[in-house]
C-alpha cells in the first residue's frame, strides 16, 4: 500500500480481482465472442438471408417480401444494440471496429441494390447513398492521423431515417403508404447529401488544424 489513489497514480480505482489479475479479466471481458460481436455476426449472416427472401420468386411476392422485411428490421435493430452494449460493457475489439461498419454498410448496400434492381427505387438513390458512404470511409482514412470525427446528430437522424425508408420500401406497400415512404425516402436523401457535407467540411478543418499543430511543433523544436 503507497497511500496514493489509483486515479493519481494513473489506475482506473478498479481494485484488481484475487491474485492481481485484474489484466487477464479485462481481456476475456472483452474477448471475441461476447455478445456484441455476436450481434455483429448476425447481421453479417442476416445479408445473403435477406438478399434471398427479397429476390424469392422474382422478387415481387408479399409473403417473400415481408419476411425480407423481417429480416432488415432484425439487422437494424442488432446494430442498435451491438454498439451500444460494447460501449457501455466495455466490449469494444478490433474484429467489431471492423466487422461493424462492414456489417451495417453490407446490410443497406445489399437492400438498396435489390430494390433498384427489382425496379422499385431509382439507381441514383442508391447511387448517392451508397456513394456517400464509400466517401465518408475514405475521408476516415485520409484525417484518421489528425483525430476522429464524432458522430452526430444529424449523422444519427440520417441512419435512422434510410433505415425506415428502405424498411417501407422492401414492404409490399399501396396507396397511401407507398406516397408516404417516398418522402421518407427523400428526407433520407436529403439528410444524406447534407450530413455527407458536413463531414467532408469538418474533416477539412481537422486536417488543417492538425497540419498547423505540426508545423508549430516543428517551428518550437
């Protein structure tokens, strides 16, 4: 015993589990197979699943089409929860930081793609939601040196949005429902282009900012 608070001594004040091994328990709590990378796994085996229900008997039958539905809306909802629960169970591993952008990208391109192709949305709504994703992703790695760019809001509204959009648009809907998902996909659209916009503006600031910093460490040394 020092007498100095692990806070100070730059511990975590978590008091180490018998026979110290307080590293070892860290590391199985955060092993491969918890349950948030389990949910990530799901949703990756969820793809070909839904792609199959979606083009089951040409693509165009209420019944194959519903449980195509159910199928995205488990995938949605498991992306809710498997970020959440890594978060706050102290779960994050390397396989989920990259299995779970890859899980979520694979799920909407896959839906996206089934409907243009099927005739029932535009390709160059697919195009630019698509599109917007695989530039934001390469806009990641080009500032990924200078700091990351938190999600936002608007980001958060955006996915929530495409996710219902597609949702209606995967349903057999007529009438009054299929106008309405039409400006719910145009919001999600809309949201889309401008949250993209906003990220490339700040991924420019933070590309200066911490191009400037260098230069001023270079300048001080």
């Amino acid at each position: 015993m020092t007498g100095v608070p692990a806070s100070a001594a730059g511990g975590t004040g978590r008091q180490p589990a018998p026979g110290g091994k307080l590293g070892a328990a860290a590391v199985n709590q955060a092993s491969l197979w918890n349950i948030a990378n389990i949910l990530t796994m799901v949703r990756l085996v969820l793809v070909p699943v839904f792609v199959a229900l979606m083009l089951a008997e040409g693509g165009y039958d209420p019944a194959w089409r519903s449980l195509a539905w159910a199928a995205f809306a488990v995938a949605m909802i498991t992306d809710v929860f498997d970020g959440h629960l890594a978060r706050t169970y102290n779960l994050v591993t390397d396989f989920g930081k990259i299995a779970d952008p890859i899980a979520d990208k694979a799920i909407m391109g896959a839906a996206l793609i089934c409907l243009s192709s099927l005739g029932d949305l535009p390709w160059w709504v697919t195009g630019v939601i698509l599109g917007r994703e695989l530039g934001i992703t390469l806009l990641r790695f080009w500032v990924i040196r200078y700091g990351v760019i938190p999600a936002s809001r608007g980001g958060k509204l955006k996915t929530l949005s495409q996710g219902i959009a597609v949702g209606m648009y995967v349903l057999a809907l007529t009438g009054p429902l299929a106008t309405l998902r039409f400006w719910v996909m145009a919001l999600a659209v809309l949201l889309t282009v401008a949250t993209g916009l906003d990220y490339v503006r700040q991924a420019i600031v933070l590309r200066r900012q911490g191009r400037a910093a260098e230069a001023a460490g270079e300048r001080s040394a």
